[in-house]
C-alpha cells in the first residue's frame, strides 16, 4: 500500500493535491505535516502532524512517528512556502537578511524534512 507525507496541506495547491490524493489512496496512507493542525487539516480526514520546517527538532518530532511504523515512504511532498510581509516583498527595498532568512527556510527546510525521512524513502 503506497504512502504519503505532504506538507503544508491547509491550502491552496497542498490542499488539493491531499485531497485528490485521499480520494486515490486510502486515507490512512497519507500524511500531513503543517505549522497548524486546523480545521481545515481535520476535514481532510488522514494523519495529521504539527511541524514547523523552520525547526529541526519539530521536524525530528513529526518524523518520529514513522521510524516507528518502519513503513517506506513514496511520496515526500513539499507545498510549504515563505514569504516576506507585504512591506519588505518590494524587490527595491527588500533587505538581503530578508531573503537569506527565506532561502533558509524553504532550502534548508526541505533538506531537514528529507533526512529523517531517507530510510523510508530508499525502501519504496
């Protein structure tokens, strides 16, 4: 039975795509990780897991559950995004700590959820 860890599945296109994919799938396969398990998390009716891909050790505490279930991994998805706040997204005033800080986030990020998750991935 194939599984899934998608992130950032609140809105927009991650919503959707969870969605379609818990309709494909049964839903005990897929998983959500989000900064805020809301209502909108809750009505897609699978795992859900608060995770905060800025911090490694909610990451590691998000991840933790499928070390344990010793399942592998097909899809690893990433929908999460940073942005700056309206006033700093000008490209000529936007300040260079702004953009590393965004870089950091969506970059390192990915790289912090891939690793806990490798083993799994390299069973699929």
């Amino acid at each position: 039975m194939p599984t899934a860890v998608l992130t950032r599945a609140t809105s927009g296109i991650g919503h959707a795509f969870t969605k379609q994919l818990i309709s494909e799938w049964q839903r005990e396969t897929v998983s959500a990780l989000d900064l805020n398990v809301g209502q909108e998390l809750r009505d897609l009716q699978c795992e859900r897991f608060e995770c905060d891909l800025t911090f490694s050790d909610s990451i590691a505490q998000s991840c933790s559950y499928f070390r344990l279930r010793d399942e592998s991994l097909d899809i690893l998805f990433n929908f999460a995004g940073v942005t700056a706040s309206k006033v700093d997204d000008a490209l000529a005033s936007i300040a260079s700590s702004t953009l590393l800080s965004i870089f950091q986030a969506i970059s390192f990020g990915l790289l912090l959820l891939t690793r806990p998750f490798l083993s799994a991935i390299l069973k699929a």
